[in-house]
C-alpha cells in the first residue's frame, strides 16, 4: 500500500480546516459572534487586580476590577489545580445595572473522550483518507493540478495502480476519494490533490472547534476561564474568588530597655514589638497599586473536585421491575468547649539559709563587669581613644504602613498601594507598637537541670492580634537571642525565652514521693482506710549578678486528684505545669518548696482478711483508738475460730496417719497363716485403730459445729458493726 506524504496530509489538512483560531470563541447570548479574531480582542475587558486578602490559613481572596463597554467578556487564567476553588468560590457584579453572562472554561474531560463528542473525530491522528472516510456525504472543493473539482463525497477507496513498464514494473495500492460531481461519480487520486476545503460551515465549525481543544489540552498549567458581561455603555465590574495561596507569615522584633525611655504601659513595665508581614506573591499576575489585606484568623477551607466530569452509573432496570432507593444514614456534629483557667496570684518568699550557703559554694559564671556608655555620636572617639558605634536604634525610621481592624471574628492588616510583581516576596511592617514587657528568668528543670532562661512576659497591648512567629529579641540595641510566640490575641498574655540566664544558678534537690496513713473507719464489716501520698520539691536559686531578678519557677502539675498544698496557690497554672514567681535580690539567694498531695481511700473486707493483717491495723497508731478496739475484738474471734479450725486439721491428719497404718497391717495379715498367735495380734491392733477413728471423727464434728458457731458470732459481730 502506498502512504500518502506527510507533508500533502498537513497541507491538505489545513487547507480543509483555513481560518481555524486556536482560540475558541466567546459564547454570548443574544449577541452575533464577532467577524473575527480582532472583534474578539476588541470586546476582551481589560479587569486588572486591585485586592488581596490572604488568609493565615493558606487562602487568598483576589479581587479584580475594570469596566466593559457593550455585551463584552473578559479572560482569566488559572492554572488546572486551581479551577476547583474558582468554580466553588468565584463572585461577580456588575456595578452599572448590566448583567452577567455565561462562563466558559475548557472541559476537564479526557480529551479523547472531548474529541469523539465531535462530528469529526481526530483522536487518532487521522491522515486524509481517514479524515475524508468521515466526511461522507459532505461537499468539498479540491484542487487537482490547475482544475477545481467540486462535489459530494462519496467515500474512499484504494486501487492498484501499475508503476514503471518491462521488468521494472510494479503495482502499488494508491488511495482515491469517490466523489457526485454535476457529471456523475469522479474518482480522483490523492496523490494529486494539492488542496481540499470543506464547504459545510457547520463541519467546518466543528473541525475548528476540535482542534481547539486539543490545542487547549497541551497546555495544562493554564486554563482560561471567560466570563460574559451584557449590557449597555461603559460598565464597571467586579471579579471575586478565592484560590489556594502560600500561608502569610510574621517575624518580630521585641526591643527591651532599662532607659526607661519607653512610653509605660499602664504603669507596666513595657518594651516595643516590631511586626513584619512576610507575603509572596505567587500567581501569574504582577500586583500593581492593589490594597493588600492580611487576615489573621482560621477560617475553615477545603477543595471540592467540581471540575472533572463525574458520570454515575446507572443500572439497567426491566420494564416490570422497580428500582428501590438506599437507607440514608445522616452523621451527627459534636461540639466540645475548652475550659479556661484562670490564674491565681502567690509570690514565694521563704529562704533556707544552709541551702543557699551550699548553693554558693557551687562553681558559677563570674558577672561580667559593665563596660563604659558608648559615645551617642556615630564614630566618634571617647576619651580612651577607642572607637565605639552608637547602638542601632530599630525603632526610629521604621513604622507600620497598615491599618488594623476586626473583620467579625477574624483580625486583619490592610495595606493600601502595593505593588508586587509575580512570582516575588516582600516583607511589610505591620505592627511598630509599644507593648508591656516583664523581664523574668524562667526555670525548668527538664529543660536545664542548673540555669534559668533568660526571657520575659509579653502582654499584647497593641490591641491586634498578633500572628504566631519567630522573635528576634533586641536589648539596648544589642541582639541578645531569638524566641518563639504562639498566636496572641489582644490582652492576653505569654512567656518567651531567648537565652540562657548564668548569673542565676538553680539547684532542685530533695526530690521524694512518700506514702502514709492517715485514718480508718468500719462500715458494715469493711474496713476503710484513707492513705496520703505526698510529692516534695525544694528548688534553691542563687542570684550572682549584681541587680535583683525576678525568677519564674515550673513546677510539673500531677494530673487527677493531686492537689497543690505548698504554696496554697500557684501564680499562673496550665494543664501540665504550676508557675512560681518571686523576687532574688542581687548576691543572695531564696528557697521554694513546692509539696503537691494525693489522698486516696482502700476497702478491706475484714472477713476473709488474714489475722495477722487484722491484728496489723489494730495496732497502727494512725487509726482512731475505737476502731483499733473493734479491730482487736474482731482479731480475737478470728483467731478463736482459726484455733477450732486448727484443731479439726490436726484431728484429721491424725485420722489419715492411722488410715495409712491400717493399710500396712491389713497387708501383712495377707501373708501370715490365720490360725497364727500373730495374725491374732494384728486383727487386735486393727480393732483398736477403728475405735479410735470414730472416736476423732465424733470430736471433729462437734469441733466443725463449734467452728460454724464462731464464725457466726464474727460475721453477726462485723455485719453490725460502724466504727469511726
């Protein structure tokens, strides 16, 4: 068979389908469709960006804003993962009383499957036979040399056809398209067809609009999605959605002083925190004077597939049978509250001087000495010719450039004339507000065993709600360590910790659990006993700087019924720890005992109680003295009945050894003659062994009616019996 040249394929091919865009046209209602590709682009609303908001949640809405004159569309782009969230959140307006019209975007459909929903199918490449085998029944006009032959095709064949003459001669199969002329059916070879053009518009329409989408379906990263405006006269309108975006960020910078030059916070103590919003702009438009918002806040998102097709399959039911529908089953919604708690107020004060004296002894980072001001002017010399650099001042040319409000149950930064260009990041100042700073040294003995850290609590005062983030923490201008904050919303408060403190040391000593008990009562024969355990820490610090500290102590909270006894309250109290503060003054040093307590009762039926337990607790100087007296009561009838008992066991070995002696001797009176003086003697001995066994078993009888009685007197003694 002989194969049509590719290049014949393409050229024929193209010239079927002259004057396809790869563009597929706008649909509009009501409105002819444009002459051509420059009527489309005349009518393609210009609709820049003006808004963002992004969502700590890794969200952003985006909004966009232009005017449309007439019926007119505009065309956004997205990429593929993308179009989900556009088809669940996109909103429109248009602000000048017109109206919005359909939206188009490409099928998310296989493209094989979007190919064959056409009248001509080119799902698998079809060369011009196959093209023109489809095309049955169309008209079309082809040019064969310099002649033009129109017609209706009838079909596609292939023939043999001789090549070369004499020996060299071959046949070869060559395709020809059948074609109703005016002067009947005309077969003409495709080899020299030279162009082929449909004359259907309809077929031809078709053709275009599949090769559009494949053209479509190569690019996958970017999908257009054209919305349709109608109306009269210049329009202003608004385009709104909300697509997946990089979660917005936030670094700080916590300034603290012992200038005092920092406006006080209610009489506070206080510092400043500089906030700066980390935002990246990773779609495919540049941001050009848009009003950024940052929203800090948990709004609830999540994807739903709304752009593949989704077929369901459907049974095929009989005529007499009737299709019955599922039991639904409907989930329920469960709600749970979170209880606060709050924090009680207790400063620990007492001092054990031998601790301290110990502690002392203990090898310590020396303080350093405090060097000389350095001198305010930038570079200039002091006295002792050395050279020193005024500290950077990050306070002073840096201020925010966004406004701040509430947005219902959400918090937001609102930026106005920001210009970004895509695919690129920026850092914003969003919060330069003074704040309320404490400075502390906070100890826990699971993070180091001997030092505090140095840190400080941060109350927010800024009426903001600031975002989680790392700090950065300056000191009279001088880095001092980084810390890191969770979520802060306005007047709550946190600690944070930068550093490690060496001018306090910490030893936690003495550390013991112990076990005692505490009371006992009698209830109905059961006795009840009440134990203590009792759990003790002693925490000694010593301050070997030269200005007084205020050390924060964190102490592991025992979970159940664990109480706080010592001190009577923590100053702050979370689900897993206890925090103690207090003051240590330069050079000396303080003691903190914490003591947490667990009371626990046991039930001891006294019945089945061994004798020598019962006798136990009748002697524990911990039991009230009316209960041990009724324990010893209760211990001298056991121990009766426990006698009797004693007495039957030992009558009934008795009984057993003389049991085994009788088999001995029946087996020797086997083997002796019966008219014997010793068969004689034996027969005796057995006599008397069998008196003496009734005699035992009769006493063991009365014995076990004795043993009965004595229980009973214990178990009507115990019923009856409430003591303590």
């Amino acid at each position: 068979m002989r194969k049509m040249p590719k290049t014949l394929a393409a050229a024929l091919l193209s010239a079927a389908v002259s004057g396809v865009s790869l563009l597929p046209a706008p649909v509009l209602f009501g409105q002819a469709k444009p002459a051509d590709a420059k009527a489309v682009a005349d009518q393609q609303a210009q609709v820049p960006v003006r808004q963002v908001v992004l969502y700590s949640s890794g969200v952003g809405y985006f909004e966009h804003f232009g005017q449309v004159n007439g019926n007119g569309t505009t065309e956004l782009r997205f990429k593929t993962q993308q179009i989900n969230d556009i088809l669940k959140s996109l909103v429109l307006q248009d602000m000048d009383k017109g109206k919005i019209g359909v939206i188009t975007y490409p099928s998310q459909d296989p493209i094989s499957k979007t190919l064959r929903s056409f009248q001509i199918d080119i799902t698998s490449n079809p060369g011009v036979p196959q093209l023109l085998g489809q095309l049955r029944g169309a008209k079309v006009a082809i040019t064969v040399g310099a002649e033009s032959v129109t017609g209706t095709v009838l079909g596609v064949e292939q023939k043999p056809v001789p090549v070369g003459s004499g020996k060299d001669a071959t046949v070869i199969n060559t395709w020809f398209v059948n074609l109703i002329t005016d002067g009947g059916i005309r077969s003409v070879s495709l080899d020299d067809v030279r162009s082929l053009e449909l004359q259907d518009p309809k077929l031809k329409e078709e053709l275009k609009r599949a090769l559009a989408a494949l053209a479509s379906a190569r690019d996958q990263d970017s999908k257009p999605v054209n919305i349709s405006f109608q109306g009269d006269g210049e329009r202003r309108i608004r385009i709104g959605y909300v697509v997946e975006t990089p979660v917005w960020k936030t670094s700080y910078r916590l300034i603290l002083s012992e200038k005092g030059d920092q406006k006080p916070v209610a009489g506070k103590p206080s510092g400043a925190l500089q906030g700066w919003a980390i935002v990246e702009n990773q779609t495919d438009n540049d941001w050009t004077d848009i009003q950024l918002s940052l929203v800090s806040g948990r709004p609830i998102s999540f994807i739903m597939d709304l752009y593949q097709p989704l077929y369901i399959p459907r049974p095929v039911v009989q005529p007499e049978l009737y299709a019955s529908l599922r039991p639904q089953t409907y989930d329920a919604g469960i709600g749970k509250a979170r209880e606060l708690q709050e924090f009680s107020k207790q400063q620990m004060e007492r001092a054990d001087a031998n601790g301290v004296e110990q502690l002392r002894r203990a090898p310590g980072a020396p303080m350093a000495k405090k060097s000389a001001k350095a001198d305010a002017s930038f570079g200039a010399a002091p006295a002792d010719g050395v050279d020193r650099m005024a500290a950077i001042d990050p306070q002073s040319s840096v201020s925010s450039i966004a406004s701040a409000a509430k947005v219902g149950e959400l918090f937001q930064y609102t930026v106005g004339n920001v210009t970004l260009p895509r695919q690129t990041s920026a850092m914003i100042p969003v919060v330069t507000d003074p704040i309320e700073v404490e400075k502390l040294s906070i100890y826990n003995m699971a993070v180091l065993p001997k030092n505090p850290l140095l840190g400080a609590r941060v109350k927010n005062t800024t009426d903001k709600h600031l975002l989680q983030g790392p700090i950065t923490v300056l000191d009279e201008g001088a880095y001092v360590g980084d810390a890191r904050i969770d979520d802060l919303p306005p007047s709550q408060e946190r600690l944070v910790s930068y550093g490690v403190d060496q001018q306090i040391l910490v030893q936690a000593q003495n550390g013991n659990q112990t076990q005692s008990l505490v009371t006992g009562k009698i209830v109905k024969g059961v006795l009840h006993l009440t134990y203590k355990q009792v759990s003790t820490q002693d925490y000694i610090a010593e301050n070997k700087g030269d200005k007084d500290k205020t050390l924060v102590i964190e102490h592991a909270k025992f979970g159940g019924d664990w109480k706080l006894t010592e001190p009577a309250k923590a100053d702050e109290t979370t689900d897993s720890l206890y925090r103690f503060k207090g003051k240590v003054a330069a050079g000396k040093g303080t003691k903190l005992t914490v003591k947490q307590e667990l009371t626990r009762g046991e039930e001891i039926a006294i019945l089945p109680l061994n004798t020598g337990n019962v006798v136990v607790y009748s002697r524990s100087g911990a039991i009230p003295q009316d209960v041990r007296d009724a324990l010893a009561q209760a211990a001298g009838l056991k121990q009766a009945q426990a006698a009797t008992d004693r007495t039957i066991r030992d009558k009934q070995a008795l009984i057993t050894q003389i049991s085994q002696e009788q088999t001995r001797i029946r087996d020797n009176m086997k083997t002796v003659a019966q008219n014997t003086e010793y068969y004689t003697r034996l027969l005796n001995k057995l006599g008397e062994q069998e008196t003496q066994i009734e005699g035992l078993q009769k006493e063991i009888v009365g014995l076990q009616k004795k043993s009965e009685t004595e229980r009973k007197a214990l178990e009507d003694y115990l019923n009856g019996l409430n003591v303590g």
